[in-house]
C-alpha cells in the first residue's frame, strides 16, 4: 500500500507540479519558441532518430486575451495548449525555448497573425510543405516567412536524413512511397535558425547556442 501511494504522488509531481513550476517560473514573452522531446512513440522516434536530435516538437507560445499562456502547436490539427499542459506532455518535463533576437521582434505582431491563420488545419503526417495540413515546424516556419519574407532554418530533404532506420515508418505515413526529394523543415533545423537566441534549456546538457 506504502508503495502504491509513493507512486501517486511521483505521478502526481511528475504530471502536474514539476510542468506548474517551470510554467511559472519560465517567464514567457509572445512569440516564443518552446521545443521539447515528446513521449516516444513511433513517430516521434522517427522524427528524433531522422534529425539526430532531442527535439521532435515545437510550439509558439501566446497570450490570450484573459492573460493566460497558451501554446500554438500542430499536434491533433493546430489547435492552442495551455502552457503547463504543453510542457507536462514533454518527455521527463525537458523542454527549451528560443526567442527571436531583439532586431527580428518587431516582426511578432504580424507572426502571430499569420500564425493565426492556419488554426484548425489538421496535422501533416506526411511533412509536405502545401497549406492543406500543417506539422509543428512547418507552422512557425510559415507564419514567419509570410510576416517577415525571412526563411528561419535551413530546409533539407528527407534524403539527406538519417531516414533508412525509419524507412517502414515512413512508407506507412505516405501510403507506401519513400518520397526522398520532399523538402521540410525539421524542428531541430528551425532551432538552429541565426534569428533566434536559447533563453531556457531544462534538461538538455548537449545543447549547445
């Protein structure tokens, strides 16, 4: 009984203290990048193991109306996540936010409003670069590209990934093909981008900005 109670309240600390804390003690600004490590999961071991990276989402945070926090994030279609809850869904409650640098911030405005605009798209299991589905870099990429006419990050294709351990995954989520030409933006590839600066990093020791 002892041992049982023990791991309710590691539970409990895990899925909601531990995101509250950092959610209040992270002080976020409009505009924000928030990249973290998504519970694994078959795709997101593709997305992690094709980029050689810790990042397999991304969101931009938001402040509503009413003051509160919330996220921007394409996961089921884009669609807006309280602060906290976005980084309780984080593996091991990692997560690092990137900020644009002080002469692009003149541009958020504007980056929220094309933001906006692709709200309710549903999400992009085939990563192509058309309008009709978004994924998670793909959102921020566009929205700042159409605010600014500024690419952030450099675009590869799935070829020059490291695709060929997740080939099975990725015939599946494009009914078969192995589409190696397709251009996309990757989150880690979007974090690196020259017009953003690291401001928090919680449990990322190789990361290096």
């Amino acid at each position: 009984m002892y041992g049982i109670l023990l791991i309710f309240v590691y539970v409990i600390i895990d899925i909601f203290c531990i995101p509250l804390y950092w959610s209040i003690r992270y002080k976020p600004q409009v505009g924000d990048f928030i990249f973290e490590s998504l519970v694994p999961a078959e795709l997101v071991r593709a997305i992690e193991g094709a980029t050689n990276s810790e990042f397999s989402h991304v969101g931009v945070v938001k402040q509503k109306n009413d003051g509160s926090w919330v996220v921007v994030e394409a996961m089921n279609g884009v669609e807006e996540t309280p602060l906290w809850r976005y980084i309780a869904k984080s593996r091991w409650d990692h997560f690092a936010v990137y900020r644009l640098r002080p002469e692009y911030r003149g541009f958020i405005p504007r980056f929220m409003t094309e933001i906006q605009k692709y709200h309710g798209r549903p999400y992009d299991y085939r990563y192509a670069m058309d309008d009709t589905h978004i994924y998670c870099s793909e959102l921020p990429y566009k929205a700042f590209k159409n605010a600014s006419g500024r690419e952030l990050g450099e675009l590869k294709t799935l070829g020059q990934l490291n695709w060929k351990p997740y080939e099975s995954t990725i015939r599946k989520l494009d009914g078969g093909s192995l589409p190696l030409d397709r251009v996309m933006i990757t989150p880690v590839d979007l974090s690196k981008a020259p017009e953003l600066e690291l401001i928090l990093n919680v449990g990322y020791p190789n990361l290096n900005q």
